[in-house]
C-alpha cells in the first residue's frame, strides 16, 4: 500500500495546476521526486495517472463556477436555507432553481424576515448585486470568497409576496435542526460564554465578539474554537466509552459511530477540519470490519484523496490546508513522539511539531505568529478539549431534560473561561506577543516550507544537530530577510472618504503613516465597523509593518484620525506628530489618553522640518498661525523612489496659493481634501505639474468627491490620475530610482 504516499501528493499536485496553471513546471518537480526514489515503474504511472485525473477534476469544477441569473432580474423565488444574521442589514443563505445566493435585507425592510415561514419559497422583489472584491492588498476579497462557494449575486429585497411550504432535502433538514439548536444555547449558558459554547458545540462563531475573537487569535489558540479532529476525537472517545458503559458491545458501538459522526459532521458545520476527523475514523473503523490494517499515514491520504475529490474547491481554505498538513506532520512524526514516555513532554512535542509545520501556512493567511501559543497551547488544549468541551456537551444534553438545571450547570464553567479569559486578556495584551511577519511571497514561503520539513526529518532521525543548525537557519531567514530588501513602497490605503499613506522604505529603514482614515464607509452594516481594525491594521500587518516610525495626523478630522487608536493597541509607534492647536480639539481627546497610556509620544509641528531616511528626503510643511481648519494641515514633501511626492491633507485655495511659492514640478501629487472643489486650483496645478495625481475618496459619499471640475482641472494639467473608490489601494513599488504603480481593483471590477 506504499503506493498512497505517493497518491495524494500526485493528487496534490494535479489539483494545484488546475487553480495555478504557472506552477505546473514547477510541480513536476515532485515527479522527479519519485523517480529519485525509484518506487517502481507501477507506482509512477499510478501517479501520474492520478495527477491528471484530479487536475481535470478539478479543472472541471472550476470552469462549472457560472451563474445563470440575469443581472437585471428584479423578482426571484428563493428558499431560504440558512438563519438571517448582522446586527443591522439581515443575511442568508438562499437558493433559485439550484443556484446560492446571497439575500440581504436592509435595515428600513428588517421586519421582512419576522414574516417568513418556516421551510418555504416565496417570491422576493429586489435589486442584484455583486459581491465586493477587496479594494486594498492582500484583504480579505469577499467576492472570491463567494465565488468558490458558486455564489454570484447578493440579492437586495425590498419586499416578499406568496410565500409557500417547501420540500426539504435531508440535509437541509439537518441544517435546520443545526440552526434550531444554536438558537437553544441562548437559553442555556450565559450572554458572555455564549460565542464560545456555539463554537465547540456547533462551530458558530457568530455570537463571539469581535474583541474576543482578536483575543483568542493573538494567542495563537483560535483552533480550539473551530471543530476540529480534537473535538471528533473526543466525541468518537465519549460515544465508545459511554456505549460500553451502557452494556452495548464493541461491534454495536462502532455500528453506532457510522450513524452518530456523519449527524454530528452537519450539526458542526462540516468545515474541512471536522471531515477529515470523521472520515479518517469511519474509515478506520470500516478497515477494522474487513480486517485490513493500513498505517495512520496510509488512511490519512486515502481520506484526503476522497476529501479532494469530492470537494476540489475547498483546498484553497486555510482551515482545510491546516488540518492536513498538521494531521501529516504529527502521524509522520509518530515515532519521536512515542521516544518521549512523559506524557506533558509528548504534549509538548506535539505542540511543537503541530506548529512548526503549520507556520507556513499561517503566514501566508495570517501574516502573525503568536509568540506566546506554545506556551498556551499547553495548558488550553487539555482545558477545552477534555474539560470545557465535554462539560458544554453534557449540559447541552441536560437542557433536554431539565433547562432550569442546565441553566444551574452552565454557571459553572462560565466561571473557569471568565477567570481564564481573564488571564488571557493580560497576555496578549502584551505587544511583542505576537510576530508580524507580513505575507511571505511564493520563493520565501517554499524556504519556510523546506526549513520546517528539515527540521522536522532531522529531529525524527536523532540528528539534532542537523536539526538545530535547520531551526537557527529558518529563524535567521525571517529575521534578517526585511533588512536586505532592496524595495520600497508608498501605498494610499483605500479607507473610503479619508486619508491614509503609508510609506515603506527599503532595508528596514522606515515606516511612515501620514493619517489613518476613520469614518465608516457608506452603506457599512454594522456600527463597530473600525476602518483602523478592519482595513488599516490588516494591510500592515500583511506588509510586515509591526512599529510604525512615525505617524504623522495632518489634522484633527476625525476621516484622518479614526484608526490610530486601534493601530496603537496593536502597533508600536515611536511618535506621533499632529498640527498645531490639533490636540485641544474634542475629535483628538480619546485618542490622546489611549496614546498616553500607550506611552507614545505626542508633538504638535509649528515649524517646518526636514530630514533623511536612507536615500528618502522629506521635508514636513506647517501652513502658519493664521490658517486653521483644513488649511491648516501638515504638508509633507517627499523625494523618494526617483519621484517627488507632496502629500496635502484637506489643505485649501488659500494654502494651495502659499505652497506655489515653495514648489515647481510635483511628479506624484496626494489631492486635498478627496477632490473637493474647494482645492487643487487650477494656478496651482500649472505650477507644480504633477504627472500623477492620487485621490483618496468614498465610493458614492455624500459630497460628491471627486467633484468633475477638479478631474477636469487635472486632465487639462496632463496628470494620470488615480481614484481610490475606483482603482481601491494605489501603490508605487519602487527599487532604487525607479518604481511603477499598481491598484488593488481591476479595469473591469464593475462588471
């Protein structure tokens, strides 16, 4: 059976070159590989025949990704066949002639879904809309998202007529039961235990909040609130222990199991983690009936091949590439775990070796390390896995029974996840609890994956020095690499109507952020959304950015200022440097006392300033004592990557007309105030000439921004120019004296 450890990587590897047909020269590295390894001439062939099989399979379903709904349909029939959620705009799942969609509600219409029955189709007028790509890189591209789930359109109802009852699949049906029993938990366990309980009981997280979340995720223990094989695992050992208990043989119990684990998988969610778990325990038990004994390893890619084949599109999921790659990596190294006899050094072990081959992965996804999950990891998986978990099963079972005293015993665990929680928040609050590596590109991402693998061979054949002399290289590889970067970057963050630059010298020299965008984009649903949290922090983050050098606030409006209270939480920043008069303004209190208790220092600028940074010179402008408002912005003038750049805030006409005495040509030129009419005069623009000009603005804001006769005045100057709500991010990449500029969203985004 030797043969299946060459399968699935073959299968690997044909359904890789279906999603990235560039990679295909280099996964046919892996077939010289195997004749490296002379399996024999059978095994190759079988391989090969395997690779092409899942390459046109999975080719297959992606080209099947289409939609057949008009975009111009205002009236569907669709079955709802999931739960409306958002704490303003209502969301579903729903489906029209076989084909997902999305169904909204707006807030105005919200009473819509109270006069739905259950199980039905009813005829819904609205409005179709595509989902939104990710205006900024590296972001969470919620339209590709959908778009490997074969979703296509949000559906924007207005109103629901003629509703009727509908059939129901089997599966559905459990969907149903699923979401029957997660609104049952809120009458069990208390508001703030709530999220957690849904999340091991059924894998919902909805219910957590987003801080909480953030919580367990700078921990590097967010898995444990994901169904995952460790909660199968405990399931599988509590159905085997309590139908033994209850006098039933062993042949019954494993009966049972084939009819529990696949319930369970749909009450859970049935995310990749839970399928693998399950299929790998069916199948061990089907191996037993036939008497066929197969290696852990050897059942392991037997279920990915399965898996792979019957759901090709969920190979690009983090959570189904962690689960697989992990489960591998711990079976392979089943023989240094087993060396240790003391059960907390195994623990140990395995934390490591869980790690270790998951942290490529999570880089790529997540951009962090928590520093503190080896650690944490020690003590919280035995905690949920073998305590809290079976406890929430327990009392989720009692409730059936008696719900006063379910309510009674959920009290109890409540009390060691607050204490615990508690402990938590302390530590990672800690800022260098977590590494911020950035997104690593595909060469350094193959490094990370070869040092992981050598680490771990080594350590597995007792050669430890060859296996330190592996960690020392891989840690080395992380640290040193940002310092011998010879690129830089200047990047306009798309924050919707608001400002924010950030500027990334090369070799590590310095990070600069000129305003941090702050005011909600229209139309956003929820009242929480942070435009520093949810768009700014991800985007450095993923740019590798954990201590911003210099943070400049041109001014105290809260579109420039909002998301450096949330950046500060998370970021070092060295100081922070505003306008004059800015700090006793009402918008800029909060955010000074979190600066403060921060310890970040703050310094008004009322003279200009200049300096140097690497090759980069800038000089930061002050307007003078008699402008305020909007004209009395900073200005900073920049000369980096063969360019001369001039960032100007929300200035006006009158500091527009000062600044024509200090500058000539401008090549790349941040437009004032979102392209309001009130800026960018045409005197000013025949002076400095810019050959770029870049405007920050809201799609469909209220004020019109960019107004036409700036966008005239600019194409009258000869100036390229970009626009955030149409182009989403801009970013001028840059090695030495020359650079080009890219934009997050494509020409064709609208259609």
């Amino acid at each position: 059976m030797k043969i299946l450890l060459y399968s699935a990587p073959a299968a690997l590897t044909g359904a890789v070159g279906a999603y990235q047909p560039e990679l295909i020269p280099i996964l046919l590295l892996y077939f010289l590989f195997i004749l490296f390894k002379s399996p024999g001439v059978l095994c190759i062939l079988t391989s090969l025949c395997i690779s092409i099989f899942f390459f046109l399979h999975t080719d297959h379903h992606l080209n099947s990704l289409t939609t057949t709904i008009s975009a111009d349909t205002k009236n569907l029939t669709l079955e709802i066949i999931s739960p409306f959620t958002g704490s303003k705009s209502q969301r579903a799942e729903a489906v029209h002639k076989d084909e997902k969609l999305i169904i909204m509600i707006p807030e105005k219409h919200k009473s819509l879904v109270d006069r739905l029955p259950d199980s039905s189709q009813c005829l819904w007028t609205g409005e179709l809309i595509r989902p939104s790509s990710a205006e900024n890189f590296h972001a969470f591209d919620y339209r590709n998202y959908l778009y490997f789930q074969n979703i296509h359109w949000i559906f924007l109802a207005e109103n629901v007529n003629s509703c009727e009852v509908s059939d129901q699949s089997v599966f559905e049906k459990l969907n149903m039961i699923r979401f029957k029993g997660i609104e049952r938990t809120e009458y069990i366990f208390p508001s703030n235990n709530l999220g957690i309980a849904n999340a091991l009981l059924f894998g919902d997280r909805s219910k957590m909040e987003d801080e909480q979340v953030r919580m367990y995720q700078r921990l590097g223990v967010i898995h444990l609130l994901a169904i995952s094989g460790m909660h199968v695992g405990m399931i599988t050992l509590l159905i085997w222990l309590t139908g033994l208990r209850l006098g039933l043989t062993k042949e019954t119990v494993r009966l049972g199991m084939f009819m529990i684990l696949p319930l369970y998988t749909v009450m859970a969610g049935a995310a990749p983690p839970v399928l693998r778990a399950t299929g790998m325990v069916l199948l061990g038990l089907c191996l037993q009936y036939l008497f066929i004994r197969l290696p852990l390893v050897h059942i392991l890619c037997t279920v990915f091949m399965i898996h792979l084949f019957l759901f090709p599109l969920e190979l690009i999921q983090a959570g189904f590439q962690l689960s697989y790659v992990v489960s591998f990596a711990l079976a392979c190294s089943s023989g240094l775990i087993l060396r240790f006899k003391h059960k907390s050094v195994s623990l140990l072990a395995v934390t490591a070796i869980a790690q270790l081959s998951a942290l490529p992965i999570i880089l790529w996804h997540f951009y962090e390390l928590s520093l503190s999950s080896f650690i944490v990891n020690m003590f919280y998986v035995p905690l949920y896995t073998m305590i809290i978990l079976p406890t929430f099963i327990l009392i989720y079972l009692v409730s059936f029974l008696s719900m006063d005293a379910a309510v009674l015993l959920a009290s109890f665990p409540s009390l060691i996840i607050h204490h615990t929680e508690n402990i938590s928040a302390v530590i990672s609050d800690i800022r260098f609890s977590v590494l911020i590596t950035g997104k690593p590109g595909l060469v350094k991402t193959v490094i990370l994956i070869i040092f992981c693998y050598l680490i771990l061979y080594f350590s597995e054949r007792k050669k430890q020095l060859h296996s330190i002399i592996s960690t020392v290289l891989l840690i080395g590889t992380m640290t040193v690499a940002p310092y011998i970067s010879s690129r830089g970057s200047i990047t306009f963050i798309n924050v919707g109507q608001g400002d924010s630059v950030l500027i990334q010298l090369p070799y590590k020299q310095g990070n600069i952020l000129i305003d941090t965008g702050g005011q909600v984009q229209f139309g956003e649903a929820d009242s929480d959304y942070s435009v520093g949290q949810n768009i700014v922090l991800p985007y450095l983050k993923s740019m590798g950015v954990s201590k911003i050098d210099l943070m400049i606030l041109t001014h105290h409006d809260w579109d420039h200022i909002g998301g450096a209270a949330d950046l500060s939480k998370e970021l070092y920043i060295s100081e922070v440097w505003t306008s004059a008069g800015s700090t006793e303004k009402e918008e800029m209190k909060e955010l000074l006392h979190t600066l403060q208790a921060q310890q970040t220092p703050v310094k008004e600028i009322s003279e200009t300033l200049s300096w140097q940074a690497g090759n980069a010179e800038f000089t930061l402008l002050v307007p003078g004592e008699n402008y305020e408002g909007n004209d009395a912005s900073l200005i900073l003038s920049a000369e980096a990557g063969g360019k001369k750049w001039l960032f100007t805030g929300d200035i006006g006409e009158n500091t527009e007309i000062a600044l024509m005495e200090q500058f000539d040509d401008i090549d790349v030129l941040k437009v004032a105030h979102h392209g309001s009419n009130s800026s960018t005069i045409q005197a000013f623009l025949e002076k400095v000439k810019p050959e770029t000009a870049i405007i920050s603005a809201g799609k469909d804001n209220m004020y019109g921004h960019p107004h036409t006769d700036v966008l005239k005045r600019l194409q009258t100057a000869g100036s390229q120019v970009y626009i955030t709500a149409e182009h989403g991010a801009i970013r001028y990449i840059f090695e030495g004296h020359h650079g080009t500029f890219e934009h997050a969203l494509p020409y064709d985004n609208k259609k």
